[in-house]
DNA sequence: CCATTATGTCAGCATTATTGACATATTTCG
DNA sequence: CGAAATATGTCAATAATGCTGACATAATGG
C-alpha cells in the first residue's frame, strides 16, 4: 500500500488544467479539494493537542498566533484580521490575558487604545505552537525539492479572496520584519 | 500596493529549506502558516454562502461532498472519514435526508447497514459547492503554470498525517474512478 | 439462542461564533 | 468648551458544531 500518488504520476483527469476562462465548470478538481480538507485539519490538529492540555481552543491559537506576530496590535485591527466580532474576540482574549499569555498596554497617542503584547509565555506558547507546524510543513518541503517552497506560497496566496490578498501579504511581510529582532517596547 | 509577493523573489528566510531533520526548529514557516490559514478561510468561504441560505452549514457540506462523493457509503465509513461521533453526523444528516439532499438504502447483504446516496437535488447541492472551489484553484493553477497542480497535491498529501496518509490517497483515488460515469445502483 | 455489530436517539454540556444593546473613556472637531 | 465620533468592554440571548454517556432496535453470525 506504501507511498501512493506521493510521487508524480500522469495524473488522468489534468484535462489541461484549464486556467483563466470560469466557464461552465468542466470537472471539480476533487483530488485538491478533499487534499485541502484533510491537510488542513492535520495542519491544525498538533496545536489543538497542546492547547487543549492548557483549556485554550483554536481561538485562542489564533489570537495568540496574530498578536505574537503583530506585537502592538490594537483590538480593532486584530478583529479586523480574524474577522469575528467583539463578543468572540473578548472571551478569548480576557483567558489568555487572565493567564499570562497576553498583556494589553494603553498607547502612547491614543489612550483607548488597548495595544496587545504576548508576555513570555505567550510568547513560548507561540512559538511551540508554530514549531509544530514549522516542522509539518518543512518535512513536506524537503520532499518537494527545491522550488517547491515558492509554487506552494503562490498557490495559497493566490487561493485568498482577491480582495483581502495585498493587505494578507502586506501583513505576512511586515511582520516578517518585525519579528526576528526584539521588538523595542515590549512589556 | 498591487500584487505583493505573488511572483517570485528571493525569500530571505529560505535558509535551505532544512528538509528532513527535525531539530530544535531554525525559524517558523510564518508565511506559509499564516497563508494557509487565510487561503483556508476563503476556500471554505464559498460554500458557506451558499449554504447559508439552505439552513445549512460547514458540516452538511462535509457530509453531502462524501456523500456524493462515495455513493453507497456506510455511516460507519462516514464516521471514520471525518472523525466525528455519530451524534454529531446524525444531527446534520437527518437534516439533509430531510430536507431532501441525501437518501438511504438497506444494505443487500446486510440489512442493518443503512447505505447512503444523494438524491439529484443533492447531486446538484454537491456540484454547484464544488464548482464553486474549483474554479477558485483552476484559477490560481492556472497562474502557477505547468508542473504547479502536481508540486500543489504533492505539498498537500504531505501534509496529511502518514497514518492517514495512504487511506485518503486511496480514497481520492477510488472516487476518481466511482464518480465520472454514473454509478450503477444509485437510488 | 446469544453475543456482537450497525445504527439511531435522548439528554446534557463545551466551544466558538452570532446579533443587539449599552456603558465608559478618550479623542476630535465645530 | 461641549457634542459627536471612536476604541473598547460587557451583558444577554441564540446558533452551529462538536463531545460524552446511556440506552434502544434490528440484524448478523457462531
């Protein structure tokens, strides 16, 4: 049974991948479809593990996930970014304040604002969390060989609404900035 | 602003993609987390639309795609598929037997197994859902060039837990074939 | 006949999301 | 200055989807 289709083969139904033209839907691409399910719910499945020994849910990975990566994120922005309202965010957002995962700090210019800082904790939390599936992903990279790395982030940025994908990539690369060094005024 | 990283560029953090060895994890994939979560909410984001209007949720889609896509499944299959209870799935499946999108027959060996299909209204249900994320990823497949679908199922199918792995891959592989032409015994 | 299997169902609970309404503090603007 | 707008928090109710535990029914199979 080893190692089925993890190797290219010619693959029948490629009809000829049919790019631009939304006609009238030759064949669903059934194959990629239930790929993304089952992918994306193992791509998840080791943080749930270890957030579930601690009480916290998905919503909290999520949370914890963006303030990590946006040290200084007004609440606004971040439901702006998880696209939930206030009610879900506040639930979360007050467990993991009450245990020390996430700190708020009044800003600067604007004293309303409740700028949100991941402690030290959260920060290992989050970096536990995103070692696992670092690890996930990078085990399939090697497999890939290289260049596959670049077709993969293509495709998932391309696969985000049109409308939301500069300001997602904006994201992703402003924070890959922002992260590696210390951030200056953390709490 | 337009367009932001979807053409290729070097990619700093490329370090030489440290396939196999899983050490104690160089620097997070933070891109490629963070697309996926993004790329994910949108791909699910279609159906939920139209599923909406139905009365209908996540979960019905879930079960109707399968459904669907393995005509005569037993509950039992189904279960062990998605990884949910049966009171969970017996919920939202008496909901889509009620309302008319999937039917049961008796097993003809075994008379206790109750073997679902989907009735033509859940044929269409199916179809339209999958249209819908097709023509997402024929798009983007069709900017990424020849040899991105195959790097794409790849990348996919790894990510998969290896328990799982070959059980999926032989299950997209068999629907490749039960699907296209019209199943015999349907209800 | 009896143990097992396949399925269904009742009852209760948890998580995560929603809407609507309202409260508080602070900034901004006329 | 004072009113309007903004940023945030919170209360209450509801929905969707998952869970556990317990039990019921029907059919299979030794």
């Amino acid at each position: 049974m080893a190692d089925v289709s993890l190797t290219t083969r010619p693959d029948p139904h490629v009809t000829a991948t049919r790019g631009e033209q939304a006609g009238p839907a030759a064949e669903p691409s059934w194959d990629l479809i239930e790929l993304l399910f089952f992918a994306y719910r193992d791509f998840v499945g080791d943080p749930d593990e270890v957030l579930a020994k601690l009480g916290f849910g998905r919503a909290h990975h999520r949370v914890l996930h963006f303030v990590n990566r946006n040290p200084g994120i007004k609440v606004a922005d971040l439901l702006d970014v998880l696209k939930i309202t206030k009610q879900s965010l506040g639930r979360v957002l007050k467990q993991l304040i009450d245990d020390g995962y996430v700190a708020q700090r009044e800003g600067e210019h604007d004293r309303r604002q409740r700028l949100l800082y991941v402690t030290p904790a959260g920060e290992a939390l989050a970096m536990q969390l995103a070692g696992l599936q670092t690890a996930r992903i990078s085990r399939v990279l090697g497999e890939l060989g290289p260049g596959g790395r670049e077709v993969v982030r293509r495709f998932l940025a391309g696969m985000i609404d049109a409308g939301d994908r500069d300001r997602v990539l904006r994201m992703v690369a402003r924070a890959d900035r922002t992260r590696p060094r210390r951030r200056d005024g953390a709490p």
